[in-house]
C-alpha cells in the first residue's frame, strides 16, 4: 500500500469564510498537527474553486505527488463536483477528494471567531482521517432510455413537450384533465401585449395533439413510479371516456344532442353550463368529448343514450362499457409541470365572495372575458345583464398574508392592471385598484402599468379590510362598498362599487405532496416542489431524472413557465444525447466471505437489490438496483456488506478526527493537552 | 469530572444526505445561528446509521447524539428511516442499560426546506445536553473495572412510555 499524501486547502471564500473562521490559523495548524495523518501540504486561498484556485490544487498534485485532497470550503452540494473534476483533471481519482463544509456549517452559522475556528479545524481533522480511507471508484454509468414522460398539459408541459419531440424522441404527454392547454387555456388576453391566450395557445395545443412522437394521455394519472434515473417504469390510470379515440372524428353531434346541462366547475370556473358528454372548449385537444358519469341521464338511470343514438360514425363512436385501462410506460427521465390552484377566496370571508354576488374571482373575471366564454367576453354582473359602472379590483388576495400565504403570487399585479384595462375598454367603468406594492418587474410590464395609470384607472394603495354591502353614507346604497386604509394619504377610505374582482393568488395543488412523495421529490414549507438549487438549478430536484418546471415549482406567470419547461427539455435531451449517465458510485456490495447466511438484510431493501443465494447460502446485491442508501451495510451483523464511499472504516475515521478537539478548547487555550 | 462551569457539550450529528444535510445547509444559507457544539456527519441515509456510531461517539467523547433524517414517509430511499427509527428506540433502552441518559440521543425529522427548524432543534438538543452534564462515559466505565451502571428510575419511565 501507498502511504497517503494529503493536501489541505482552506478557502476564504472572500469573507464568507475568513470573516468569522481564522483560515490561515487553520491552514498552518493542519500542515502541522495533522502531519502524522499524511498531510504533506496545507494552504489557504482566496477562492479555492475559482480557475486559480483549482489549479493551485492540480499542480500540488504533480508535484508533491498527491494521493488525496480535502478541501475546506462550501457544501458538497455545492462545489464537490467542481474539485474531484479537478483531481481528476491531474490524474488524480476523484473519489479521493473530500470537501469540508466550513461555511454552512460554521462561518455562516457561528459568530465567536476562536471557536469557530476550532470547529473548522475538528471538521478538517474529521475529513482528513477519512479521505485516508477512501477508495479510489469509477463512476457507474447507466443507459438512458430516449423516452420522456411529462405530467401535466399545461403550457410548461406543452412547451417542454414539443421541444423533445421535435428533436426526434417519443413523449408521453399525461394530462389529468379531459382536454390539454391548463390555466392558459380559460384566460383571454395575455399581458403584457394583451395578445390573445388562445391565438397562440392553440397552435401549440394542436401540435402536441397531432405531434407523432407525443403519445397523449388525458383523464390519465400517475398511479406509481418504480425505477431509477434512466430506467423508469411508470404505471398510469387512464380514465374512461365513454368515446372510443380511434373512431370519433369530434364532430360534436352527441354535445349538441345531450339533453343534459350541468354548471360547469372546472373550465367555465362556475359562470357557464356544458353538457353531460362534454368538451371543455370547441377547440380542445383531443377533440373526442367525455361523459360525465356522475350527471348522465344513462349512467345514472340506465335510460337516454341520446348521444349514441345520434353518433353519425361506423362503428358508433359511444361505448358505455369502457373501463379505466391501467398502461405501464417505460421512460428515462420525467419533467413535472403539474401547475397551481387557485387560491379559494371563500376562505377570506370578509372579501363576501360566495356571499355578495357580485363578488368575482380572477378565474370568473377571465371566463367573462373571453370571447369564446359564457358571455361571449361581455362585463356584466352576476344577473347577466346589467354592465357596471364601477369596478373595484382587489390585489393580493391569500397572498402576502400571515394567514394564508407569505409569499407573493407573482402574477396578480399584471393580471389586475390587465383586468382594469379589459374593463375600461369593454365596458368604460370607473376602475379602483386597490394595491399593496405594485410588481411589475420583467420585460415591457412597467410600460403597461404606465398605460394603465394613463387610461385613467384610480390606485388605491392599501389593504382592503372588507367589501361589504352594508351602506352607511349617502350613495352607498345597493352598491358594493370596499373600505381600505389609504397608505399614501393616511385616510380610511370606503368606495363604492358595482363589481369586485379578487385578484386571487396562486397554491401548490391540492395533492402536491402527494406526488412529490411519488415521484420521491419533496415540497418546500409552502408546498411547492423544490428544486436541486433554488439559482443554478431551478429545473431539477434533488432526484436524479425527475425535472420539474412552471408553477408547480412556485408562482409564476406565462412566460416563465414557458421558459422553465423548454429548460427542462434540454436538459433532458442533453440526457438522452449522451446515451448514458454518469452515477456516483455509492452501491453496497456483499463480503461473501464473511456472510453468514442469516438474511437479516434480505427485507431491507425497498428497490428489490438484495437476494439470497440458497445454492451458497449468501446473500448477493444487485448492483445495478442498489441505490447505495446503507441501510443493509448498517444491519449486518457480521460486517459482511461493505458499503462504497460511507464503509464504517470511513465513518468511524471521521468520527474520530471530529471528536478530536474539545468544544471549548478555543476558550480555554490549552490546545497541547488535547488527547490525541 | 470536567469543570462544571466550563462544560461546552459536544455533540455528535449524523445526518442524511438528502434531507437533514440540506436542512443544515440551508441553515447555514439563511445564516441562521446555532450553537457550535454540534459536529456533523453525512450519511447518505439515516437507514445508513449503525448503532455502532452511536456508541462510538459516546465513548470518544461525544456528550451528545443527534440522529437526522427525512420525514416520514419522504425517505430518497422510500422507507429506510422507519428502519433507522426502529434502531433508534432500541438504541434508547440500550444507553440506559448502560448508564446513559436517553436523553443524550434525540432523533430529529428535519425536512430540506427546514433550515430554521434544524437550528432550534440543534440549539434545544445542546442545551439539554448541557443540562445533564458531562457523559465521561469511558472514564466511567473503566472506573467501574468495566461495568456500566443501569439508570433505574428512568429503565422504569422508559418501560412505562
Ligand atoms: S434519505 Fe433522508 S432519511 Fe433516508
């Protein structure tokens, strides 16, 4: 065996580290007590992972003929690539490089510099002693399969859809709903240009419709995810329709046909009707209609079949004996772009939406807007008829708000001053927007914000504390009065109007962390997905293949999603391109030797990687089904699995070094009589 | 015995990979304080933790065992940290059995998003640790030719429990 030649590198990371840690203390001191551990360099730089820094790194490896490195500096997570891509680099393996976190753990979260500094120093002892165990490992590579499951129809999954199929490989596009487009799908106009949602939605919803490497699933979800980066099988439920895809050419005959009228929830968000058998807008992709089991005549009183009866197709197209079709898909990687929910206004009761009729929400007022919606894109109140003469738009309704939820939704500063613009020119209405701060950060926004304030809306800064209608002043009769704090100028004010618009926020959806737990990613404190790094890597998670995109990651509004999923998508393709991927090798693996035979591991394993060999009575590990947790290596009586990159010898080395200095021996200044 | 007045608990920290890592990470991200007494390891998953560490850190020094994992239910490895959980309660009534207040071991759930949390815990845990003195559990033993001392009344609590 080769004895060991360490290096030590300390970084200052400018003073994120030096300011609170005393690196050249700790530097000095790690050439010189650690000495008897195989140091043979220890130094201290400004950035250790700048080109300099790294270089510093490579040329002490040639030439003091370097066999392992610790760096202290940020988390692994951060820069443990960066330096074993280094040693690589100089011919050293990259398994023999550890890093120290000296700063999460204790410059950023500790303020006495002399303990701080011993911490440093214990930690680095600890990394020492362990990189002296480490094993020089290869990279494990695993084939990547070209397929691609996308969750979630919106425009992020449409966008991250059409940009790996486009390049040439299959994709299977899951949406919940009976019809692709998402949110996007029920708005009219986009802002800031107030273009038209469905003029450039549709082109693309049709693309994915008709794209031959997109296999659609609609009325689909995800039942259970089995695999691992590369090798995904993923069971899906999809739904029966009642209309057979391959024969129904979407006509709409059964719509026209179906005797039934139910106030449509979902799409029209409460303000319209469709039918029994149904397509959420004449545009939708798939174009086949669905049955709504729960309101057909048929399905709940065996009689009517009108929509079969008048189906013009050969064979007919209705079948009422379809059943749901469980469907197992194999994929390599999988983007989540499952979107958001809207937030319940109901749950403010001072707001009086569900109470004060003319009371709408954002997802109402879009409905109402849009030409294809149930007015027709006419302002009018909840009777039909009557257009408003005043109109008072609320903002940040359940967001910015202890109660509910502290973050900002993003998108409802644009999309109310998009409402006050909508109203003016649909109906000439006198507009109050009543605001917290105005955000209308990105590109062309501000500028819209201008023209707005132009068209003469009123601005109201404040909180509104309710919209009631409970008139107390000559001419609040019969109206809608909102009372809110006016910060700017210190007043109660309370102005009455005809119309309110609660400018909702956005939520994680409702089943959030159940997915996550599916797909074995996790949600943030407020429910949405987190990502591997919250700047540098917003797209992934912290699961190899899972990528997630749009708002189901945090608020967000169109162009962004748009971004995020055509960002997933090259991620994705660069996978897929370069054929395989490159796993860190922590796999365990059996001593067999040394096994007993006593199959206390044999039940650990959730990935089925553990099987007993009755013929030799050992146990054998799948290395290719090993995801190198250590449960197994921990339960082995007989020390008989041995577990790459966290064996005991390292551990229990690293142990060692840690407990090495006392926690106040920075205070008490007897650093010799500290035990070995 | 140490001197009382000096006594700075340490505490030894082993945690996941995935999530109590993280959570510390994120500590450190927020620059949210915590006190320095506590060291940790990364394992790739609490399921890695072998009693063994935990015995180990005891006897080379360690006052304090903080044992950290995802929720749950959110294991990266599905499940494995109901295994870890099954070793940590069996872990409890074993340090009793060898003369170590349970209480020198806590188990912490710690999401990756719960920098905040993993600090107060960590801060709380310390103080506890503080609370009870000194472990010298080595120095202990020897003195006993070997022997550990079973605490009493906490074997009955812990029965009880
Ligand atoms: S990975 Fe965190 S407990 Fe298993």
């Amino acid at each position: 065996m080769t004895e060991e030649r360490i290096g030590v590198y300390v970084c200052h990371c400018g003073t994120n580290i030096a300011g609170t840690v005393d690196v050249e203390e700790v530097s000095k001191w790690a050439g010189e007590k650690l000495k008897k551990d195989g140091v043979v360099v220890s130094r201290d730089y400004k950035f250790m992972c700048s080109s300099l820094g790294q270089e510093l790194i490579q040329a002490d490896i040639k030439e003091k003929s370097l066999n392992r490195v610790v760096v202290a500096a940020c988390s692994p997570h951060l820069h443990e690539k960066t330096f074993r891509t280094a040693c690589q680099k100089a011919d050293m393996n990259p398994y023999l490089c550890e890093m120290v976190s000296i700063r999460e753990q204790v410059s950023w979260v500790h303020t006495d510099k002399r303990v701080a500094t011993e911490k440093a120093k214990a930690l680095i002892s600890g990394g020492v002693l362990r990189v002296a165990k480490d094993e020089p490992l290869e990279a494990i590579h695993v084939p990547i399969n070209p397929a691609t499951l996308i969750v979630g129809a919106g425009i992020a999954g449409i966008q991250a859809a059409l940009e790996i199929a486009d390049s040439g490989f299959p994709v299977y596009l899951v949406e919940r709903d009976s019809s692709i487009g998402g949110h996007m799908a029920q708005f009219d106009k986009t802002f800031p240009t107030l273009d038209c949602a469905a003029c450039i939605l549709t082109p693309k919803m049709v693309d994915a419709g008709d794209h031959p490497n997109i296999t659609l699933l609609t009325l689909s979800e995800i039942e259970q995810v089995d695999g691992y980066v590369g090798n995904f099988t993923v069971t899906i439920r999809k739904g029966a329709r009642y209309v057979k895809e391959d024969v129904c050419t979407g006509c709409g005959i059964c719509i026209e046909k179906c005797p039934i009228k139910v106030i449509d929830t979902n799409f029209e968000a409460g303000l319209g009707y469709r039918k029994a058998i149904y397509r959420n807008f004449p545009q939708a992709i798939p174009k086949y209609p669905a049955i709504d089991t729960e309101h057909c005549t048929y399905f709940l009183h065996g009689k009517c079949k009108a929509c079969q009866l008048f189906c013009p197709t050969q064979p007919n197209s209705i079948d009422f004996e379809q059943q749901d079709e469980v469907i197992r898909i194999e994929v390599g990687n999988i983007i989540l772009a499952t979107g958001y929910d809207l937030f319940n206004s109901r749950r403010i009761p001072q707001y009086g939406y569900g109470r004060l009729a003319n009371v709408f929400t954002s997802l109402e007022f879009e409905r109402m807007c849009n030409a294809a919606g149930p007015t027709e894109g006419r302002v009018f109140l909840r009777d039909g008829i009557t257009q408003p003469k005043t109109v008072g738009i609320i903002h940040c309704v359940g967001s910015r708000d202890k109660h509910y939820n502290n973050y900002c939704s993003v998108i409802c500063c644009m999309q109310s001053l998009k409402f006050a613009h909508l109203v003016k020119e649909r109906t000439g209405a006198e507009v109050y927007e009543f605001y917290i701060d105005m955000r209308t950060a990105f590109k062309d926004y501000d500028e819209f914000y201008q023209r707005v304030l132009q068209e003469g809306v009123n601005f109201i800064r404040g909180r509104v504390a309710e919209a009631t209608d409970a008139a107390r002043l000559p001419g609040e009769e019969g109206k809608l009065i909102i009372q809110a704090e006016d910060t700017l100028i210190g007043k109660q004010r309370r102005i009455p109007v005809d119309m309110v618009i609660l400018s909702a926020g956005l939520e994680p959806r409702a089943d959030s962390e159940e997915v996550a737990k599916k797909f074995g990613i996790s949600c943030s404190s407020n429910g949405f997905f987190i990502e591997k790094h919250p700047k540098l890597d917003p797209i992934s998670t912290l699961t190899e293949g899972i990528f997630i995109a749009g708002a189901c990651q945090g608020p967000k509004d169109i162009p962004a999603s748009v971004t995020q999923g055509a960002a997933a998508a090259a991620r994705v393709l660069g996978r897929i391109q370069s054929k395989e991927l490159a796993l860190e090798p922590i796999r365990a693996s059996v001593i067999e030797e040394r096994c007993s035979g006593c199959r206390i591991c044999n039940d650990l394993c959730p990935f089925n990687a553990i099987t007993f060999n009755e013929e030799l009575n050992v146990t054998n590990i799948n290395q290719a089904l090993c995801q190198g947790c250590g449960t197994c290596v921990a339960a082995c009586p007989s020390g008989a699995i041995s577990g790459t990159q966290f064996s005991d010898e390292q551990i229990l080395a690293q142990l060692d070094g840690i407990l090495s200095l006392p926690i106040n021996s920075g205070k008490v200044k007897t650093l010799e009589s500290v035990p070995a | 015995m140490t001197d009382q007045t000096n006594f700075e608990p340490m505490v030894v920290g082993f945690t996941c990979n995935w999530c109590s890592y993280r959570a510390a990470d994120l500590a450190g991200m927020s620059r949210i304080k915590y006190p320095p007494n506590i060291r940790l390891i990364r394992l790739m998953c609490s399921g890695r933790l072998d009693p063994t560490f935990v015995l180990k850190a005891f006897e080379g020094g360690a006052d304090g065992v903080l044992i950290s994992g995802c929720h749950p239910g959110e294991c990266h490895y599905l499940e494995q940290n109901y295994k870890m959980l099954k070793r940590f309660l069996l872990l409890r009534k074993m340090l009793i059995q060898m003369g170590i207040e349970p209480d020198r071991l806590k188990l912490l759930w710690a999401s990756a998003a719960e920098g905040a949390r993993f600090a107060e815990e960590v801060t709380k845990m310390v103080e506890t640790v503080r609370s009870l003195g000194p472990l010298n559990w080595s120095k202990v033993v020897d003195s006993n030719g070997g022997h550990a001392t079973v605490i009493p009344v906490l074997a009955k609590e812990e029965v009880t429990a």
